[in-house]
C-alpha cells in the first residue's frame, strides 16, 4: 500500500529528495546476526556514484552512507551484525547548490515527473526533481547491499548493460569480467569501445540515449517465489519497473518467446550430477509457474533516454502558457549507465524477501 | 504478502484448482452503491470462455458466475448494488473429467510449474495443472468486471493481440472494431485471417506459439498512481506479469525507447481545448513518474508458447528418473488468445485500486 | 489494509452475510502437506453452532462446512493433506427465514451497526444485521482449525467463560474438563449452576447479559511474536477486539497490573529442569517486549450484552424519525457464551500468523 | 506485515535505539498541501520528554526534531508545507552515557524483553533496552503530530491518567484543564495531589507503580473505520496494545460491559438539533460494528509498573546462572505518566489512517 516500500518480509521504505538535506532508507524484517558495516555498504554505492566518468552526471556527491540504528556489536566476535531490528541508513547530500531554479519552477519538463507530481499533489519540490530524481536509487542500492548478506555468497547477483541507443553487445563476446574494465559494465570488450565514441558524441550534442540492462542471479535454489499473485518474476518486473526511466521488463526470453513455437521453447530436462533435474536450456530465465527452478534468473529492462536535453522541445507552465523549455546541468547522457547497480539491487531485495518468505512458509 | 491476492485499497483473492470442484475471487474494498449483477461479469467471463472456436481448448465449460455476498437491493432503485462488503465470486467446474492422469502425475512437463511447485511444496494437485492452470484467470475476469464498476464508464479499457508466432499486425490497419469480428482480438482485417491459417497448422501439427497483446486505458485522469514502488506502471507490470505464461511487459514504447535519443523520446506539450496539458506523442504511454498524465495508458506484453504440445521432449520424473514426454489433451495452440480478456480485467483492476488510493491521499 | 483479512504470512479472508446464500473464508499461506479434512473443521464449528441449548439462538443451522479447494490427496498417506494453495471453506446458510423485516428495515437498532453501516455505506443488507451479523464468526472457527493443523498438538489452545452479567467464577475451582460439561465452557463447576438459573431468568425477561472470557495457550516457545507494532500482544488484542460485541482485552494480569507494585509485578525467573528458563509467576501472560516467553499465553476479553431486547428502546429511523425499537427474534441471551470457540480460534489464527513468521525472518 | 510499521493508508515507519546515535520516523501517505513546521512537532515532543519532573526519569534529552524530507514550501503562502512524500524525522540521541554495562549484558531483567529478544534474535543491544526502550516513543510522538494535520483542528484528542497504583480519580471532578496544571495528566485536581505525594514514595522507596490512562477523540464524523478485521476500535486496541508495558484495552465501557444488561448497555438514541442522529449515552465509545456514530470516541488503557526497580529480584542469565538482579538508573516511578502524550499520538495516526481509508473507498 505503501508508495515509498517495497518488498513483504523483507523490505525497505525510501525517504528523501534530491536537493534536501539527506535521502535514506529503513531496512526492516532483516534477519539478526548478519555481519554489517558501512564499509561494505558503501562499496555498492561506489559504483553508482555520480562523477566516476565524463559519461555520468557530473555531480560530485561522495554519497557515504551512515549506519543509524539496527547493529550491534555481536557477542562472540565483536564485530557488527544485525540485531533483528530496523536499519536505519542515512546519505546526507552535500552537492545541493544554490542554483536559480526560476526555469524549471513552473515549467513541465517532457518526460519528466513534473506535469504529473502536480496533478496529484498540487506542491512540488522542483529542484533536482525532487522526490522524482533518480538520486533516490541511491537509498536501493543500500538496502541491496543488506539483502546480499541476507542471501549470502553463494548467490551471485550481476548486471550488464547490453545495448546503448541502437547499439547491441554481441552475445558471443560475453564476458562478466568485462564489466569491470569499462564505465559502462559492458560484457562485450569491444562493444565498450563503440558505445565510448558514441556516447561522447551524444554527449556533446546535448542529446542523451536509452540503454537495456541484464540481470542474473546465479544460486537461486529451485522452490523460492509462489504462484499467482506472489510469483518471482512479478515481483522481479515491479522492482525493474519501479527503477526511475523503466519502459519494460523481460524474464528469460521475454518477448522473442512470443515468435517461439512450443518445441522451440520447452526447456527440456535431464538429471543433472548433483542428483537434481537441469535444463538444457533457459528461455524460462530461471522462473516456472512463478517459482525458481535452480537455474540462473535472468531478466532484462529498458531504459528511456535521459529527458533532461539541450535541444528545445515544446511544453506548456503551471499555469497553462506554451513555452520552449531546455534543460540546462549536469544530466547523464545515458541514465542507463549508473542504473546497472540499481538492477542489482532490486534483484538482491526481491530475492531476499522471497527466500524469507519461503522459509515461513514451508512445510 | 499473500500469493493470492492483488491489490491494495481494490484487491482480489482468487482460490481453486482446475480440476477441484470449483473456483472462485473474493473482491475487497469495492465501494457500496454500484450497481452489479452475474449478467454483467458473465459479459466478461463469456469472451476468455473455452470452447468458442477451435483456436482454443476444446474443454466445454459454461463458466457460470455467481455472486454468493456483497451485494443488496438498493433502497432507490431496487436493483442489485454493492454493499461495500467482500464481493464473493464461484464458477462451478463442470468438465473435470475422470481421466488417467498416471502420464503427468510423476514427470515433469518442460515449461509447467510442476518441478517447481514440487520443490516448493512436496505436493502437487496434478490435474489440469491444479493451481496453475490458466483457469485461475477466469476469477481475474470476475473481478474485473467489478473494477470496472469502480471506473465508470468514461474509462474505456480494450485488449488486442498485435502479434502471434512471428507475424505482426500492421499499425496502419488498426481497428478496435475488428477485434469483435474474429476469434482472435486482432484489430488488423488482414492479418486475422493470416493467423486463421497459421494457427491451424500450428495445431494440426500439435505445437504451439506465442503472442504479444496490447492492453489501453482511455479516459483516466491525470493523477493517479503514486511515485516509487507504488507506481502505476509498476502495478501494471506487476499484474501483466502474474499472468500466466507471460514474460515481458512493456509501458508505452517499451523497449524501443532505448533505441531513442531524448530527442526523438519526448513527448512534446501543448495546452488542449479542455483547459489540460495534451501530449504531441505518447512514447511514455499515459505515465510519468508514476503517474497518469491524461494520455492514454498503453501496456503490451509477451505471452509464450502453451507449453503443451505433442512432439516427445526430454524431461525427469518426479524420482529422478530420465524420461520423454508429450503432453495429450485439449490445449489452446496459443494461450495468448485468450488472454485479453484477462489483460483487460488486470488493467481494470490496477486502476480501480489507484483510483481508490489517489482518492484516500488527496489533500 | 482490507477490512475482511486477518493475519500477515497465515491469513485467511472472510465473506458472507447472514441472510446471503453462503459464508466462508479463504486461507491463505497455510503451509503445504498438512492433513485437513471437513470433519476435522466440523468438529470445531460444532462448538459454536446454534441452536445447542436453550441458552443460546434457536436458529438451526447445520453449518456444514464444504472445502473448495486447497487440498489433495497425500502421494504417500492417500489421504487429503494442504497444498500450500488458497484453501476455501463455504458454509451455506439454511435457515434463512423469509420474514417480515419492515420493523427493522429503516429503523437503526440501538447497539447494532445499523446506523454507522449505512453512515458509511448508504446501503445495508438489514436482514439478520447483514455482514455485521455475529454469524460472520462462523467462518473464523473454520479458519481457526487450518491454524490449529499449522500449530500441531503440542500446542493447546482453550477458552473459558469466567464471568456472566456479574458472576465470577471462583478461581480456585478452575479445571479445564468442567468446560467440557455445561453449555457455557464455565470451568467452574457451581458458577455453571449459579449462571443456568440466571441465564435463564434473563432469556424469560427478554433481556440480555455481557460475559468475559479467558484463553490461553499453553505450548508455545519462547521466541514468537516482534517488537514494536508486530508484537503478539498486539496481534492478539487485534483479533480479540475484532470479534463481535468484544469491548476489551486483557494481556496476564491486564488492568489489574495498574494497581500493582513493581516489586508484585515483577514476574521472577530460575532455571527449568528442561535446562530453559521458567517464571515464578504469570502477570506478564507470557510475552514480554511483544515476544513469547515460553511460559503459558493468557488472554482475557469483555463481550458486551447481546444489543437485540424485547425491551423497547428509544431510537430514530434512516429519515430522522424518532422512534421506540423493540428486537424480536431468536436471540442469545448472552453472546458471550458462543464466543469461546471463536477466541480459541482468533488465538489460534495469530499464534500460526506469528509461527510464519518468525520462521521466516530466523536468523 | 512489517513489525516497525503501523497504519495503512497513512503509517509510519520507526527505527532507533535507546543508545544509538538516533531514533527516528518515516511518515508515509500523508496528503499533500498541509502545514508543518519542526517546531509544531516539537510541541508533541516536549510533553513527553524526559526530565521535566521528579516523577520522571531524569535522562536529560532536549528530543529536538529535525524534519528530513517531505516538506516544502507551498506557492501560495511560502510556508512549508507536506508534498506527498514520505515526511523523515529524526531525533538525536544526545544523552547516552558511556556507563558500564557488565550488569544487565547477560542478565535477563524480569519483566523486560531481555530474554525474549535473545530468544527470538540470538543478538541484543543491551544498553538501556536498545529497540524495547521506551524511548521509541518519542518517534510515535512526532508521527501523531503529522497526523493531527492530516485530521485538521475539528478533532481533538485528549489523553488523561485516571489510575496510579489504586489511587483512581473521582470522575465528577474530571476537567479537561486541569490535565495541563500537574506533571500527571491529571483531570482530578484533588487526585493529582494525592498522586504527587504517593509517587514520592513510591519513587524514594525505589518501586514503581502501574497505571490507568483514558484517551478521546471529540468531532470524529460517523462513518470512520470499518467492519470485521479493519474495526476502528480492533486497530485503536492494536495501537495502543503497542505502546510499551500496555497490558489492557477498553472501548467505552470496556470490562464493566460485561457486568451490564442490555437494557442498562444500550445507547438510546434521538435526533440532536443538527438533524443528525445522537445518542442519550456513550457505552459504546462512540464505535458501533467497528465505525465511528458520531459521538466522542473513547478508550482505556493500563500500563503495568516500571520493571526496573531498586528491589533486587530473583532472576537467570544468558548462560543458565540463577542470579540476583536490582536495576539502578534513572527510572520512571510510574511510566504511565509519559505516556499520555504517546497515546494521543496512536489515537491521533489511527483516525488519520482512517480518514484516508474512508475517503478511499466512499461510494
């Protein structure tokens, strides 16, 4: 019911806007006995921190994160864990510069919030975007950070961006290790060089340009989700789709299995030598009848183009007048790029709530 | 939290098994005084009905709806109304055949939940698929049309296939007229009588394929909906992808945004007859941030092949054995089309329930 | 957020009227390969069904209670057991007078939700108090057996009566069986006595009396329940206050820990031969901090006077007429006295809720 | 589902230790477009804060709220007022003495969530209570100011101690204004002398007393709340069962209801002046079938004594050692004291939950 929480036994509530003094999120139904510190925190926010390359937003935030309540020091090793209770994390923002908002302050920006924040509430935080900016992924990616220890090492949760405007990685040059050499968490070496020119090209224009994400999450044991309103890929869609700019989500497949016959299609099984079933195939993405079936979970979503441009574009005021509005600052050419720890993030949460939730329901 | 339930201020249950002796949705937190008789949500139920060409599955089924509370005399008018209690919805199941269901009772049909729902829960009403079977979808049905109550009649909700297997219908040849004139809401003349031909070989041949639906709103207000994880889009996505065999969902252009440049993206503005802001495009397909800005709101999503088809694939039994199976029965050649009833039905719902929310939070 | 679902990972759903075709609930999240049959449901509704003495309604109604869905045979016992599905119960009503309910029809009976059900709603089903109607308890005690399945015999839940109008038993002579012989679930052996003449006494006048009942659960470890607002207190006052005419709840000692030092408060520990601690007294009712304690869980809670009297009373009608009211019917004298299997199962209901979930969120 | 949670449509969100940096609120749903200035919350706070009398605990907190999020300043007036956001408050901890905790580490302390948080959690923040601290709240405190603004001055709520120990107040001499003349909430002028001197005795002597307190709610329309699990007085019950050391609940007439005919119970009624229907007297608490009549909404609550008292009690530690334990620090003599204000702040949150669920779902 909530609009600022998500996820059931597991789960978080954001707080904060982008030009306000802090931004935040409470983790709450994490189990006790978890180690946590800000350090580890931190190094997720690290990757989606603004300023790592001239193909992010040049904000400078340090983005670091407080821990305000929710550990304690454990009995027997002394270090900090969970306790059980709410956590409390806090980023103070420190880049709210005291700029002239007279522009934007009553003019809707296209494919911004801005139209439609009015419409519903009638008062609206213009600077950043308020409540809208994508800065509030930042407060996600915290609280991914303590769903990873909740679901542990042996669940590797990755993203990758693997298409930037009209250009396509190409599958065969997969490779996850690459995602770390590039500022685009591009698995495809050579396709990061491509997109390099290309994004500096949009860039310079004052243009911007939309981006699709894949997500995989390896170690899922088969039997987490439910079915019917509950199921895995429900829950994966709402949280992709919840991500500032999201235009669509796929699981598996996705669309393509829709040009697939059934024979095409069917996952087939064999025994695998661990004693349970493998499939030779995934168009499933890891997800039958709403339940993981201990395959890799794979999903992708799309991102929109940055709608903060240098090129005019027509738009009307509050008050009802036609202008030409331009949007000058520091946007991200493609908002895509920072949004790959974000996906991560909303994996890690939503399977995070789901293994809690298995576990309370089992036989 | 329940698996079974969507929803938050307008929310559903839905309870039964394909093969049990009926099923049924408990509609919650409808609003007292509309009115809403069986004819009505029959209307509905008759389009998902089975058996009403040979496109779909040949199971003969009247879907016969009753409404068992929830609704009263009203004092004016003397017709039925809601009472503003929980709507109880049952559709008796009349064709569960004796049948011998020794074939699936131990294997594992690809593509089906029965691995998975066997990993989650150890025990399995394998009949029909038990609580997987697309017959769930007729209780989403019911209580769409109870949703639409809550609409009113100025928000006009409509479902169209746009694509089944690998042929696509023509944009320019839409009609939502001729979406009536076939068995296969297609609104494009032409192409309905390609996929006449094509489906029929399909299920001569004992396969099967996939499709991809379109589902609108028109006539929803600007503002409704909610930022962060309580978006309209969100929701959408979330109720899409809870129906069966989906799996993608798209919010207006959907993937093809991230081959826009913001340029190409916005949706320009200009003041409208009626005093509002009106959209030059509707790439952002009636959302922003959230929320609806008075366009109309499109949805498309990717329905994958039944999975039930003739040709021997390789699957394991319940006890580790390797075997080849091949799914006998009356299954639909594309499941997609009966799902637009069902799209309409979850779209009907999403809205009734932020319709509800956007009236509890306003100022 | 439902006005009609009870519990979080354990919940079930009610609907129904009194005068409708049909009551029931829908249980949801009850874990899988739990053995469940009507009789076992039966056997519980037996307790509260009317119609039993002369101390309660004559209304007769089997209230044979039908499972819909849910439950399927046991690979390896045959027999049914839980599927982790929805499981639906319906009861049917039978005995459905068709009166004459002019007198009641636009005249607000005083203590019955007459006037704030149509406050509200603007419409009513009058008939036999419609969705308020005490009946609607009947699909609690169904709900409540599923619990007891999910609770396992280790667990004993049993409710008592230990006043009526002003008549306290005497603590001294509490034994449990006593409730099992006489109509009012009085552990009291001469209190039942003294309450049958007065009970009686109060049906002839046709007035009506209040009652308090106790329940307890014995068995539950220490562990169960959360902090803050999910705190087991919390949950069980929630479930006690929400059965009909219910006007308070008592925690151990309740209200008479107001009066009491810290130093008689003060609930003292030592070491059990189980190796765990146990408490010298039981002023806490076994929670503390919202948490089991191990020790027995206490519970007490007021019902008020059945509100239907022969007794005219002076009220007003629907269009502000003022009037004089008298309820003719078949009406408990005391409503309390079915109440009890109905806090057992609304105890019950929590208890399995709170087991969920604190499986769920273990560390 | 969340245990830090409590509302719906309108809820807050708490976290913080006792000995933490600081504690603090997240108010979701608040609607748009309302006032609200730190300083209106601080009113709240300082009528709980610790430190004001010798009958209080003499912690020295100045409980200064900052307000993080969600407020803005409006156009039209330039004031801040709410956005629709989610509203974050924080309070720091200032007066965490750096003491020694070796004594309560691993002794469970009767009466406290010691040993149940151990048991549930395996982990505990041991220092001054850590998350079972009463100084959580302080957070519930801040909340119930938003909430007032969302109810509007039309409503007043008003909270009174009626009992310490078993020294209750003659009701004849009940006046609103005296509750702001003594450190005692008290509306007995005579009684809160008696109060003053027996709490001196009870504090010198190193006990601690329980306590009886009552809370309305003037100008609440009918038709708030709602019928079966969403009860106005089921979620009164729940949130007031959630503050700390509550061990019982009363609507109107609570217990004493059960001692009642239903000739004495019944609340007659006649049309009052304003057309409206009104009601000769108040057992009820102005709630019938779980939504409001219109009349002052009145309820009852005991707190049991402070647990930690100077008189040493017979306890067990962590590891199995039967101990002796005495609790020094600055304890409340009677925590019911402070706990007026809190109950004004639960009162205040779950009406203004329901104003909004009632809006939601109005016809």
């Amino acid at each position: 019911m909530s609009h600022n929480t998500f996820g059931h036994m597991f789960r978080f509530t954001t707080w904060g806007e982008s030009h306000g003094p802090a931004i935040g999120a409470v983790v709450d139904g994490c189990p006790a006995g978890l180690p946590l510190t800000p350090e580890f925190i931190q190094s997720f926010l690290d990757k989606r921190k603004p300023g790592t390359s001239k193909y992010v937003t040049q904000r400078k935030e340090p983005d670091a994160v407080k821990i305000l309540s929710g550990v304690f020091e454990d009995d027997r090793t002394g270090g900090p864990v969970t306790t059980g209770h709410p956590i409390s994390l806090m980023i103070e923002n420190t880049d709210q510069r005291s700029k002239d908002y007279s522009e934007i302050r009553d003019r809707y920006r296209p494919g911004h919030a801005d139209m439609t924040y009015d419409a519903k509430y009638g008062v609206r935080d213009y600077r950043g975007g308020g409540r809208s900016s994508a800065r509030e992924t930042a407060s996600r990616v915290a609280a991914g950070a303590v769903a990873r220890r909740v679901l542990g090492d042996d669940i590797v949760i990755r993203a990758a961006l693997i298409q930037i405007g009209e250009h396509m990685i190409d599958g065969e040059n997969w490779d996850w290790d690459e995602t770390r050499n590039n500022p685009f968490f591009c698995p495809d070496k050579k396709m990061a060089k491509v997109w390099a020119d290309y994004l500096d090209g949009i860039r310079k224009s004052g243009n911007s340009v939309g981006a699709v994400l894949q997500v995989e999450a390896q170690g899922v044991p088969a039997g987490w989700g439910a079915p019917v309103y509950g199921k895995l890929d429900t829950d994966i869609a709402a949280g992709l789709m919840s991500v500032n700019a999201a235009k669509g989500v796929e699981i598996g497949a996705g669309f393509a299995s829709a040009g697939f016959t059934g024979t095409d299609n069917a996952d087939e099984m064999r025994m695998g030598e661990d004693g349970k079933p493998r499939f030779l195939s995934n168009h499933s993405g890891g997800i039958l009848g709403g339940i993981s079936n201990g395959d890799t979970i794979v999903a992708k979503f799309a991102i929109k183009p940055t709608s903060s441009i240098l090129t005019p574009v027509r738009s009307v005021t509050k008050t009802g007048a036609e202008v030409d509005i331009m949007t000058k600052g520091r946007h991200d050419p493609c908002v895509g790029v920072r949004a790959a720890p974000v996906a991560e993030a909303m994996m890690a949460c939503v399977l995070a709530d789901h293994k809690l939730r298995a576990r309370g329901q089992m036989g």
